[in-house]
C-alpha cells in the first residue's frame, strides 16, 4: 500500500536522478532510464494529486500501462479532477515517450528533451493544483 508521502518520496528520488543525467549531459546516453524514470514519476505524481483530492484510496496502483491512449485513461479514471484533459494528455503523451526510449535502438537526443520537458510541465500542472488545493 502506497502512501501520499511514499508517492512525493518515489518522485522526488527519480526526479533527483533525472536531474542528475540533465547536469552530467548524459540524457541520450541513458535515454531508456530517462523514459523509465520520468514515467514513473509521472505516475507517483499522478497518484499524489488523485490522494490530495481524496478520489483513491491508498492501496490503488496507478500504472504507466493506464496512460497507453486518453480512452484507456479515460475509463481508469473516469472521475472528475481539476486539469483532466490537459493531465491525461500530458501523461498519455509520457507513455508514449516511455515506449519509444526505453523499447528498440537509441533515439536522438532531441525526442529524450522532450520526454523531460513534458514530464516537467505535468509537474507543473500538478504541483500548482496541490499548492491550490492545500491553500484551500
């Protein structure tokens, strides 16, 4: 059973690793760990923003396999939550990332930014939300 804490703590660990390969210039190096890392932390996110808003319980896994399109996402989490569209989109689109680097040959660097940059705009999003919500 996974805890709001033990979500922010899985995030913050990978996140700490993402950063890592960003300032040691290793991203297309290490492209398969970065689309492993930012999926996954994508979804730690996922989960500690659906827990802030009280919509799982703790013992619900939310897995990166959710997110293979927006209508699979969709009915998994067919609830209501603040920026659904524009979060579903964002973490459908970190999946599809995740296929592409962590699956076949290397990838040119320029798709692993992108991974990056998406994941850091889902944070984004996420953590405005919670700050919002916590204020509340």
């Amino acid at each position: 059973m996974t805890t709001e804490e033990e979500h922010k703590t899985i995030q913050d660990e990978l996140e700490e690793d993402i950063n890592e390969k960003i300032n040691r210039g290793i991203l297309a190096k290490r492209q398969k760990l970065i689309g492993f890392s930012t999926s996954e932390a994508a979804t730690n996110l996922f989960a500690l923003l659906l827990h802030k808003h009280h919509l799982i319980s703790p013992g619900f896994n939310v897995n990166h396999r959710f997110f293979a399109s927006a209508e699979r996402a969709k009915q998994k989490f067919s609830f209501d939550f603040p920026n659904k569209d524009e979060t579903i989109k964002l973490l459908v689109d970190q999946e599809k990332y995740r296929e592409k680097l962590c699956y076949g040959k290397n990838k040119d660097e320029s798709l692993v930014k992108e991974a990056v940059k998406n994941y850091f705009r889902l944070k984004e999003l996420i953590e405005n939300e919670i700050n919002r919500n916590e204020k509340e």
